[in-house]
C-alpha cells in the first residue's frame, strides 16, 4: 500500500466515522422530535377536552340565566297588566289610589331588580 492510497484509506475512515456521528445525531433528534410531538398531541386533546367542559358550564348557566330572566319579565308583565286592568276599570280612583301607588312602587322595584340582572 502506498502513500496515496494510505491517506485515501485515512479520509475514508474519517468521513465514515463523521457520517456514523451524524447519522446518530439524526436518530437523536428524530427521537426528540417524536417524544415532543406525541407530548403536544396529549396536550392538545386536553385543552380541548376542557373547553368541551367549559362549553356546556357557559350553556348551563345561561340556560339558569334566562329562565331567572323569563321569570321576572312574566312578573313585569303581570304587574304592568293589573296596573292597566285598575286604571282602566277606575279602581285606583279614591280609596284604590292608595294600592296603586303602592303597585307602582313595587313595580319600579321589580324593573330595578330586573335591570340588575342584566347590569351584572
């Protein structure tokens, strides 16, 4: 073996032992990548497991929320309407007076309440 084919036989060790280390920092990295990946998967399915949660939370309580609205306005309205039947009928004239001012106190209170509720 000569001197030429000596260096040759040299870089092509250097280079195979070079490619053996790079093709180890490949699978190193590769490895990285998949636990990383597979980690974000997971996390990923739990944040949307959560927000499925929170989803049905927010339709529960608004679900709560109208019906405590519904309920007040059907209130409202069946105040507004007696005060309506009392005027029109002439109760509220004289002695009835005294009991409308006291249905129109109440109602300005339930419109009060009301508007509190959407307020919040």
């Amino acid at each position: 073996m000569n001197d030429c084919e000596r260096k040759l036989a040299i870089e092509l060790h250097a280079h195979i032992a070079e490619f053996k280390s790079f093709r180890e920092l490949m699978n190193e990295r590769d490895r990285l990548y998949t636990e990383r990946d597979s980690g974000n998967k997971e996390r990923v399915a739990m944040a949307f497991a959560t927000a499925e949660k929170l989803a049905l939370k927010t339709e529960e309580a608004l679900a709560e929320y109208k019906a405590g609205a519904n309920e007040w306005r059907d209130t409202v309205k069946d105040l507004i309407a007696s005060l309506r039947e009392a005027l029109s009928s002439g109760k509220a004239k004289g002695a009835g007076m005294e009991k409308l001012w006291g249905w129109i106190a109440f109602a300005i209170m339930a419109i009060i309440a009301v508007a509190g509720l959407y307020i919040r």
